[in-house]
C-alpha cells in the first residue's frame, strides 16, 4: 500500500465497536505503524502493524465468510492484507503488543475489511512484538 | 434461554445442520462434539471477550503513546 489516506469500510465493524464501520487509513509518523482513525466517533484511533513484520510465518486461516464479507473469491489472496491491533500500555510489561488472533483482514480491491478470529492457537491477542523480533534476529544468526 | 436435559452421546440438533452430543461428562466438565458447515463458526466464547477486551485497551493506546516508545525499530530503508 502507498502512502495515501485511504477510506476503509469495516461493515461488521470492530468487536466492541460494531456500530462504527467507516475509518481512515494512514501511515503513523513512526515507521513501521498505520493508523486507523474512526471517522464517526472523534479520538477514536487504532495503531496497526503488518504481522509480517515480526513474524514473517503468520497466515491467519480466513472462513469461507470472513473472505465473503470482504468480497475475495476463494483463493485468490494477492490483494488480500492483514494488519494486527497494536496495544501500548506506558507502565506494564510487555509494553507493545500485537493482536494476532484477531487480525483485520482488507480486501485491497475494494477496502473493505473485517476483524477476523483465527482458530490456531498459535495466534494470540498479545504477542510481545519486541520479544518476537528479538527472537526471530536470534533464530537467524544461528 | 431454551434449556435441555440431556445425558451423555444424546444429540440436539440446531436449523437441521448443526448438530450438538454430549461425548463426555467429568464432575463440572462437559465435553461437546460439533457437527456443522464449515461456514459456520464455532469458538469459545471466552475467545469474543478477549478479543473486545483487546480492542477496547488498543483503543485506550493514543497515537502519543506510540511516540513515547521513541524510535525503536530504528531507520528501515
């Protein structure tokens, strides 16, 4: 994706904000982060980050209706992303975390995404994305 | 609520496609078979909750939070 604002329509909305469905994406001003900026509720805002970037093996098994609601034929996923909810808690460890088990999947087609749930236990909600990198820098050296 | 008795290997079944059996009864746990279209989606429900629960402290996280970390991943070309 470039670096224009793009406008995302999540029509089943996020869980726990299912009534808000239109956001903006956007890059963050730190790399390697994007923004998801509600565009119905004020301050509401979301950090992202590409999975891909800390764990280049996560592949999110998608339903035959999490590709329906974003409108992908079945097995065609060249224009399919998944981006991960970045959590920042300022006074506990971990301190950033990523939401792996319940990715947001865009349709880059036509930008319409959903918040999926994997069903590999693998996938966590709070992945250490630190930790991961550190880990994975480790795995190559060897 | 609609609320059923059954005992172990009976079966209910949901819109004649899905189908429920109780496979295993131990002191308080239940241990349920599943039949159903792979369109359907199954999860624990504490699964939902984690995941709003997720949401709602990611939601919390301001874009001013992610500048505090500073620049940790360094320069990527």
């Amino acid at each position: 994706m470039d670096n224009d604002e793009k406008q995302i329509s999540i029509p089943s909305g996020l869980f726990g904000f299912e009534g808000l469905t239109r956001y903006a994406l956007l890059r963050a001003a730190q790399e390697p982060f994007l923004i998801l900026k509600s565009q119905e509720q004020e301050n509401l805002s979301f950090i992202l980050i590409d999975p891909l970037y800390f764990r280049s093996d996560y592949t999110p098994d998608l339903s035959d209706e999490d590709l329906k609601e974003i409108g992908v034929e079945k097995d065609k996923y060249d224009n399919v992303y998944a981006l991960a909810i970045v959590t920042v808690r300022p006074d506990e460890e971990p301190r950033m975390t990523a939401n792996l088990q319940g990715p947001i999947i865009i349709n880059g087609e036509n930008l319409i995404a959903r918040q999926c749930i994997t069903s590999n236990p693998k996938w966590q909600t709070r992945h250490d994305i630190l930790a991961e990198i550190r880990a994975h820098q480790g795995a190559e050296s060897c | 609520m609609l609320i059923l008795s059954r005992r172990k290997d009976e079966t209910i079944i949901i819109d004649d496609k899905i189908e429920i059996s109780i496979v295993d009864i131990k002191g308080d746990q239940v241990k349920l078979g599943i039949n159903a279209p792979r369109s359907v989606k199954i999860y624990r429900k504490e699964v939902y909750l984690e995941i709003e629960k997720e949401n709602a402290a990611a939601a919390r996280s301001s874009t001013d939070a992610l500048a505090s970390l500073g620049d940790i991943f360094g320069k990527k070309d």
